[in-house]
C-alpha cells in the first residue's frame, strides 16, 4: 500500500486525522522539502525516511526514480507514506504519482491535506473570499516553464478575484508587471507570506506597483506564498496569529501527541 498524503503548511496540528493515523503506522516515508520539521519529528523512529525535495530546477531525485522507488518498496509488501508538503493534488504532481501507482497495479490512497493557500492565508487573516472583496479564487503556479510564464494573463486580471500563486517568489516582478499591462489596478495590493503557519512566518504587504521592502532587500525566505487582491487589505484588520506566541497557538514538537490506534 501506497498513501499520498499531504503533510498541510507547516503547523503539524493542521494533519488530518487520518494523515496522522497513516504516519504512525508508516514503514517508509518519502518526502518533500515542504515538509515542516515539525511534522517530520512525528514519525516514528521505526520508519526508513527518504529526502527527495526540489529547489528552483535542482531535483535531489528525478521524479521517474521517486515513481519507481514508491512502486519498489510497495510490492515488497511495505506500507509506504509519500509526504507532501500541502495538498498532493495541488502543485504537488500527486496525479502523476497517483497515475504510474495505478498502472502498476499497486493499492493506492489518496490522503488530502490544507493547500497552502488556505492554512497561510488564514494564518495571515486575509480571507481568500470575501463579499465586499472576492467572489472566486484562483491557485496559480507562479513557476517558470522553459524561461518563461505560459499564463493567461488577461483572464486573471480581473477585478472581485483573489489570487494565489505557488512558487511565485522568483517571477514576482514579472507577474506583477503582467498583471499590470493587462489591466489590474497597479494599486491593488499583495501580500507575501513567509513560512506560513510555523513559528517563523511573517507577512509582507505591499501593491502590485509597490512591492514590500523585505523583497527588494532580499529578505524573504521560501517557501513564500503570494497573494493578490482586495482581501489583502483585510491583514491589518484581521490578522490574528502572532508567530512569536508559539504554544500558546498549539504549536506541538510532534512529541507530545497522544498515540492513535
């Protein structure tokens, strides 16, 4: 058995319950770089754990070998848990990892886990949706294809929508000056959240034409989500986690979880 499980981002309390219950029982666990520490310290210490992260076009292990690894171990008769940062079917390549399981006739579950652009959104109190704001949302991969953004940019720069590009710290300039020749409002803020959900997050605010200092000084730490729209003007008002009150949250090492049978 194969379980794709998403690890959420960041905040070991966000797992799911069954997310959980699959760790502790878990053989071989194969990771993401997303993967917070603290998450990571819940596995037992019984389970064999493979790093195979991906940085900015530098895979530690091509994605052919980490398919064939899932499927090696699996037919070996090990109950393996592949760990991804957020949820597996958002940015995650989970469906390829789903699709070449399948194929091989291997037993396979789906795991979901809180994308992202929910849990850093929430942390940072800007509401992905709001009626006086937003009316949809949309997740955007903020990464480069062969050098360049292959998006539609017209379609996204629309008024009374959110939205929220993965992986986007590196080509930010670029989309905000897409989005800007394509209509958006230069004054339409952003925000930039850095290490959402862990004791380490901070949020930074600025507008399409402005960007936030910490950016231009070289400041911001990935993983780092970006989100533009009106909601962001909500932060101030709405933002209720202090990254620095750490238990006090519910931050858990992992360590004190009760065990689940």
């Amino acid at each position: 058995m194969v379980s794709l499980v998403g690890a959420g981002p960041g905040d070991p309390e966000l797992l799911t319950l069954k997310a959980y219950k699959r760790l502790m029982a878990a053989e071989v666990v194969v990771y993401d770089r997303l993967v917070s520490d603290e998450v990571l310290a819940m596995l037992p210490s019984t389970a064999t754990k493979f790093y195979v992260g991906k940085v900015r076009s530098s895979h530690s292990v091509p994605q052919e070998d980490i398919n064939q690894a899932l499927i090696t171990w699996a037919t070996q008769g090990m109950r393996v848990v592949r760990l991804k940062g957020g949820d597996p079917f958002i940015f995650g390549r989970g469906g390829e990892e789903l699709e070449t399981l399948m194929a091989a006739g291997i037993s396979v579950e789906v795991v979901p886990g809180i994308t992202a652009a929910s849990g850093c959104a929430a942390y940072a109190g800007i509401p992905l949706t709001h009626r006086d704001h937003a009316q949809s949302v949309r997740f955007v991969t903020g990464h480069l294809q062969q050098g360049e953004t292959t998006l539609n940019w017209s379609a996204l720069a629309q008024p009374g929508e959110t939205l929220v590009f993965y992986m986007g710290l590196g080509n930010l300039m670029n989309i905000c000056q897409q989005l800007m020749a394509h209509g958006l409002d230069p004054l339409t803020p952003l925000a930039l959240v850095e290490q959402g959900t862990t004791q380490q997050q901070r949020t930074h605010i600025g507008t399409l034409r402005q960007l936030p200092p910490a950016f231009h000084s070289g400041d911001v730490n990935p993983p780092a989500l970006l989100i533009i729209g009106g909601v962001v003007r909500l932060h101030d008002s709405l933002s209720w986690f202090e990254a620095d009150q750490g238990d006090a949250l519910g931050f858990q090492d992992g360590k004190h979880f009760p065990p689940l049978q």
